[in-house]
C-alpha cells in the first residue's frame, strides 16, 4: 500500500436524485470521515467515470430520471470498474434480485440506518 492511500478516507459515491435523501446520506457519510460526491441520476453517474473519477464505494438509488440506478451499475461496470463496491438502494423491497443480477455487491432497504461499530 503507498503513503497515498495508507490512512486517506474512502471515497464514496452517492446517486440519488432527491436532494433530502442525499443530505442525510452524505452527512451520515462524513460522520464517518468519507470522502463524498453526488450524482441526481445515473447519467452523471457515468459521466463522473468517463471523466476519470472512481470510487471505492458507490451508493446507488433505483427508481432516478434519464438513467435510473441498475442502468448505471450495469454502464460502470462495464467500462471496468470491477474494484468498487455497489450497494443498490431503494423503498422497493423486491428490487434486491434486479440490483444483485446488473452487478450490485448488495442491496441494502430504505430507510436506511447508520450503525458504527468501534473495534
């Protein structure tokens, strides 16, 4: 591991299009010292990897407009980015298997809570 990454925070992407999900999920984030960065739909999802940005993790709602969250996972993985975790999000119970099968690592049920565990 270089001196670059030993000790730098995760870097964490956060799709989602409604502005108040957003704000508490990237503040529950930087509680836990996150690097973070936001896309309101799936489209500037891609567009942040097209430009050369990557992430560690992805946090990726499922219902968006213009490009909805398994349509992106399944663009981002495609142009590579195997390394990142994703996590599919939504009020949509159901939506594990769609999320899981365009290649989510898990699926996690809105809402979400944050638990932080000390070692």
């Amino acid at each position: 591991m270089d001196s670059k990454t030993q000790g730098s925070s995760l870097k964490v992407l956060v799709i989602e299009d409604s502005e108040l999900q957003s704000m508490i999920l990237l503040a529950m984030l930087r509680r836990c010292n996150c690097e973070t960065a936001r896309a309101e739909n799936g489209k500037e999802a891609v567009d942040l990897y097209l430009e050369g940005k990557t992430f560690d993790i992805i946090l990726c709602d499922k219902q968006m407009p213009i490009m909805n969250g398994p349509e992106a996972i399944v663009k981002i993985r495609s142009m590579g980015a195997t390394e990142v975790k994703i996590v599919g999000l939504s009020a949509d119970s159901d939506a594990t298997e769609e999320f899981i099968s365009d290649g989510a690592d898990m699926f996690v049920a809105k809402p979400m809570k944050l638990e932080v565990s000390r070692i």
